[in-house]
C-alpha cells in the first residue's frame, strides 16, 4: 500500500487563496508545491519558473475560443490544462480566471523535492538540476500527460498543489520563452538565483 507520509507535509493549495488575476497568479505560483501521487510512491518539486497567458494574449491557447482540446483552460481558476507540444512533450498549465475566461499559467521548471530516484528513472537521467528544469522535462519527471487533463489542483489525488513557501525568495520577471506572437509581454516570473530555472542567462538576471 502506498504511504501517504510524504503528502501531509504540504497543505492543500485553497482556491480562495490563488489571485483571480492570470499574471498575479503566475507571480504568486513561485514557491508552490506541485505535489504528483503514484503507484510507486509521492513526487514533487517546488516551483521555480512560471508564464502566464493572460485573457486575449495571442499566445495562449484561449485566443480563438474554447474547443475540446482547450476546454480545461476555461474551467474556475485553479485547474489542470495540459496539452501535447512540439510533438514531444506535455505541458502542464493552471487555469487562471473564473468559469467560461480562457487563460492560463504555464508550469515552467521545479527544484524537486520528493520522489527523486523515481523522477530520475522516469526521465533517465542522474543530473538533479535537470529534472525538471524546462515544462517538458516537468512533465516526463512527474509522468503528466493528457489523462490528467482537467484535474481540480486543489483538491488531493493524482495531481495537486500544495502551498510551499510564502516567501520563497526575490521574483525575477522577463519576457517568455519560445513564443512569436506578444512575444514582448513581461508575463515570466522564476525564482532568482534559482539553479532549477530554465532559460537564458540574459533572461535570468
């Protein structure tokens, strides 16, 4: 039977708590838990990197409207969207405004915490700082894929989050990464001095 030891150490993210605002949500994630539970055991890493995709942002998946692949993205903020890139790699999002608003925050990078020989097996690699550090590698660390898509991430299960640190260090803020539509929004916030973040220097100073 799986011991449920490791998940009482990170309280239950509360949705009145999550600012209804996406890039305020963004900023506010930093420090969160997100907290993976499965078969052989708890993952989880503290979140370091974020991108929100705020209401009319010709970057985000909501732009055009809801359709049955982004459905999840116009849930009450709070929720799991995750999507298939690059045909690649999934990415996790969090719906970020109330029911029927399409817009989200990306999950970017984490410094894990929990569950490392198991993050480790998932993505083949020993390096610590790579584990997650980019949202594919997220994702393939903590085995997130589509299956996942819609989950309530304030509520416990397969997926949720956790509260974290409320003061979790200084807040950098950027432009985002790999976009070429209002590719000059500062809509990126990471953690300073974070190892775990992904992007460039001159995007992390």
């Amino acid at each position: 039977m799986k011991s449920n030891r490791h998940t009482d150490g990170h309280p239950l993210l509360a949705r009145a708590d999550l600012p209804s605002d996406t890039a305020s949500l963004a900023r506010y994630l930093i420090g969160k838990i997100v907290v993976r539970e499965l078969s052989d055991g708890v993952v989880s890493g503290r979140i370091v990197e974020t991108e929100a995709y705020i209401v009319g942002d010709a970057a985000g998946h909501a732009y055009r409207g809801m359709t049955a692949r982004n459905a999840s993205l116009f849930l009450e903020r709070g929720h799991a969207y995750i999507y298939f890139a690059y045909g690649s790699s999934y990415m996790l999002n969090v719906s970020s405004e109330t029911r029927g608003i399409g817009a989200g925050v990306l999950i970017r990078a984490l410094e894990p915490l929990e569950g490392i020989p198991i993050m480790r097996v998932n993505r083949g690699i020993e390096r610590l700082r790579d584990l997650a550090r980019g949202p594919g590698r997220l994702a393939a660390a903590l085995r997130i894929d589509r299956r996942l898509d819609g989950l309530d991430l304030c509520r416990k299960g397969a997926l949720w989050l956790g509260r974290g640190d409320p003061e979790p260090g200084e807040i950098g803020q950027s432009i985002r990464i790999g976009i070429t539509r209002d590719a000059d929004r500062p809509l990126r916030f990471y953690l300073r001095d974070s190892p775990f973040v992904s992007g460039s220097r001159s995007l992390n100073k």
